[in-house]
C-alpha cells in the first residue's frame, strides 16, 4: 500500500458561547481547522485533524498547517501509510520541527491502519479500557459571577470536571476560584488553568489565597522554571501544560517532581504516533494525564477519543469533547457526549465519515 494523494481542506468551527476566552486578554471566536485526506493506491483513505488554539496560544497557526502540508506532503508519496515509525522518521527528516504540521497526517494514517486491520484506533493504540471516559469542560474567563452560574449548566450536561480559565488579574483570579468552588458538589474536580498567564509571585500569591479550596493548578507560568518554582512553593496538586512538548522535558519533569498531571495534545507533539510514546511513558511513571489536542472538530474529537479510551483509567485525569462546544459537524461516526463521558468509535480506524459538502473545496493537494 502506498500513499497516492494528500488534500487539504479548511473548515470554519464557530462557538456555541460565541467566544472562548482565556488569560493574557486572547480569545476566539471562530476556529479555523485543517481536514488533512491521506489517499492510496489500494483505494484505502484516512483523514485527521489539526485546529490550533489561535496563533497566540503555542507556536502553530492555521495558515501554517496548510504551507507545511505543500512542503512535506511531496515526501510522503510513494510511503507506505501503515508503517507509521518510519513515516514519521521521514517526516522528521524532510521538516525540522513544526509537528502541529505532522500531526493531521499522522492521524490520517492511524485511521487507515485501523480500516487496513479491521481495528480500531484506540485497540492498535493499546487496548479499550472500560465502556467509555469522562470528560471535563473548559470555563471561558469571565466575571467571577458568569463563570460560577456556568458549572450547573455543565454539571447538568453530566460534567464533572471543570476546567477554570484564569491567569488574569490575581485578585479576579482568587474571586473566581472562590465562586466557582462554592458550586462544587462532592465527586467534581476543579482546576485552575492559568495557560501561562501568571507571573511567578502572582501564581504563589493566588494560590496561598485559595490554599483550602480543593483545586489543582495548571501551568501558572510562561516557563518550566517558574512554574518548578511555584510548584515547590504551594500545596495543590500541579498540572504542567504548555511546556510539556516532548520527551525530554517530560523526563526533566518527572525527575524534578514537577507535576502530578500532566497535559498532552496530539498536535503539539506531533500526532498519535508520539503521543503515544509520551502517554505510555506516563504510564510507566506513574503521572496521571489529559489527553486532548489544542482545538478541533468531529475528526479531532475522534483521535482524542481513540488516545484516551486506549489509557488505563487510573491514569486518565480527563479528557474532551470539542465537537460538542460549536454548531458545525464536520463528520458522521464521531463521538457524541453522552452524560459527561463519550466512549471512541468501534468501527475500524477512526470511524468516522468527514462530510464532503461541508469540508467544501480543497485548499491543498499534493500528488
């Protein structure tokens, strides 16, 4: 089997809530993701997604999904899909870095592997464990107030795990964790996601304030050491984020005692192939983890499902359902929350169908 054809196509994904919005003053109204179709000879065809959080969140961009796909497609025709350790080492050779660029491709080829063994994803990615998985729901920052009246709308969408945008003026910051904790009922987990937004004395100072509030906090900081720092200094459980974007730093974590959670994205490390050596590596270490992606629709939802459905459960701090926050599905078969948890797809690959009328035009073909 040999890849034939790479296409692009670029979706708009608007919001239910109209804008998501997080520390720093960066928000998003519309999402603007890239379908990647991977074509071969055999007549097999498998698809991924790649939907970066903006151009200010990590170093990707929408754009650039799509002028990486012209640069590194032409060294993937003729490759053989199923051999993903080598697909990826020649991935690696012709494009340093950039793996938000790999990443919808390397989803594209998981998902014909799957179809090519009669498999799913999640079973070749390491097993189903359990009927399905739960997720958390991200709380846009807003007043104290809004976002403390949000978590009973989740909650009766079946969330039990919410995810707290701060990392905004520290005394707001305190107020909302304040309001938001005083909704909790017993068996909720609350976290405190800062997105690097805190300086290192406002990150301790916020979290002294809140000291017996039953919260983790997540990625206080811009750098790994200021968050280290803040980390030896406050009595929550830590959660590391947005400097976690390999192996080595992952290493450097765990030997540091950095964490005790830790959030990987598929497209930050540069698609399933290497989230999993990364999710498997957690495992070994004992570090509990949230499996996601940086945004996305019905495709992005699907690997993410498919990653954390293959995670031993006592592991899996949390994951997501992205295709449930906007109005536009872009695929049949994909995951559907159902009371706060969503269970990955059965059928061989991804399982899911994109739809061709709403994918639109091809904005990149490589041949």
């Amino acid at each position: 089997m040999k890849i034939k054809r790479i296409l692009a196509y670029r979706v708009e994904l608007p919001l239910h809530e109209t804008t998501y919005k997080w520390s720093g003053g960066k928000s998003v109204t519309v999402f603007d993701s890239t379908i990647v179709r991977v074509e071969t000879d055999t007549g097999l065809v498998g698809h991924g997604e790649v939907c970066p959080l903006g151009p200010f969140y990590l170093p990707a961009y929408a754009e650039g999904v799509r002028a990486g796909l012209r640069e590194l497609g032409p060294h993937l025709i003729g490759e053989d899909p199923r051999q993903l350790a080598k697909l990826n080492r020649t991935m690696d050779a012709a494009l340093k870095g950039h793996p938000y660029v790999k990443s919808g491709l390397d989803i594209a080829c998981w998902d014909i592997l799957g179809q090519a063994c009669g498999m799913p994803v999640c079973e070749l990615l390491g097993g189903r464990y359990g009927e399905d998985v739960h997720l958390y729901r991200a709380i846009s920052q807003e007043s104290p107030e809004h976002m403390a009246a949000k978590v009973a709308g989740y909650r009766a969408e079946g969330y039990r795990r919410f995810q707290l945008k701060v990392g905004g003026d520290p005394d707001t910051d305190i107020a909302r964790i304040f309001a938001v904790a005083a909704k909790l009922q017993p068996g909720d987990r609350l976290v405190a996601d800062a997105n690097t937004g805190w300086v290192q004395h406002e990150a301790v100072r916020v979290a002294k304030a809140v000291r017996d509030v039953d919260i983790y906090i997540e990625q206080p900081c811009l750098t790994y050491e200021e968050c280290l720092a803040v980390r030896r200094q406050i009595p929550h459980p830590f959660i590391l984020d947005e400097n976690i974007d390999d192996l080595g730093i992952l290493l450097r974590a765990k030997a540091d005692l950095g964490m005790d959670v830790v959030n990987l994205k598929i497209s930050k490390l540069g698609g399933l192939t290497k989230i999993k050596q990364a999710r498997d590596l957690c495992v070994s270490m004992g570090i509990g983890m949230t499996l996601e992606d940086s945004w996305g629709g019905d495709i992005a939802t699907a690997a993410i499902a498919h990653l954390a459905h293959s995670t031993p459960t006592e592991f899996l701090f949390s994951t997501t359902d992205f295709n449930s926050y906007g109005p536009v599905s872009i695929a049949d078969g994909a995951p559907q929350r159902v009371n706060g948890r969503m269970a990955a797809s059965t059928s061989p690959g991804l399982g899911i169908t994109p739809k061709m009328d709403v994918l639109g035009q091809t904005v990149v073909v490589v041949s």
